[in-house]
C-alpha cells in the first residue's frame, strides 16, 4: 500500500552527522537469523582495521546467538554491493561510510 503526505516532510534528523565527529554510523544486519531479527546500529571510527571491526563488535555481538559460527558468515554486502572484508584494510577503504549497511548471512 502507498503512502500518501498530506504535507511537507522537513524536520532535522535525529542523528545529525556533525554530533559524531570523525566517526561512522553504520548498521550490521545478519539477514536469515531468527536470533538477529533488525539490523544493529555502531558507532566506529573510520580508520579501524576490518580485523578490530570483527573482533571488537561483530564477534562479540553475534556470539550472543547460542548457534554461531564466525565461520560460517558469508555473502558480504555493503549497501547490497558485495564486497570480500580484508583484514588489514580500514573500514573507510572498503567502502563502508556514514549509515551504510553491512550485510552478511551464513
């Protein structure tokens, strides 16, 4: 069903960029796991190595699910474009920007 405004819709966002300095906001979603129902929401900086991005938020959260297999993870995807992580590779330089969506499955 469409949605239709019935005015203007202009009003400031609720998390405007300049209140995070230098850093990122970017979501995680793990897409097919009934544990992990929405995506999550990180606050991270920009020069972080994939490898601490990995071990410092995604491990950590995901290890929450009693069925998790770090290696199972698979079909990577920033902004639904796939992209293959790289250790040693900062976040900025694999294309992950303000509010991009990381996505994964297993």
């Amino acid at each position: 069903m469409a949605v239709r405004a019935l005015g203007t819709y202009d009003f400031p966002p609720k998390e405007p960029r300049e209140d995070f300095g230098t850093d990122l906001l970017i979501y995680t979603y793990f897409e097919g796991n009934s544990f992990f129902v929405a995506p999550s929401a990180w606050r991270v900086p920009p020069d972080m190595p994939w490898e601490a991005f990995r071990a410092e938020v995604l491990d950590p959260w995901l290890g929450a699910d009693p069925d998790f297999d770090p290696s199972a993870l698979t079909n990577w995807r920033i902004d639904d474009v796939p992209f293959e992580p790289k250790e040693d590779t900062t976040l900025d330089s694999l294309g992950i920007g303000w509010k991009s969506v990381i996505r994964f499955n297993h």
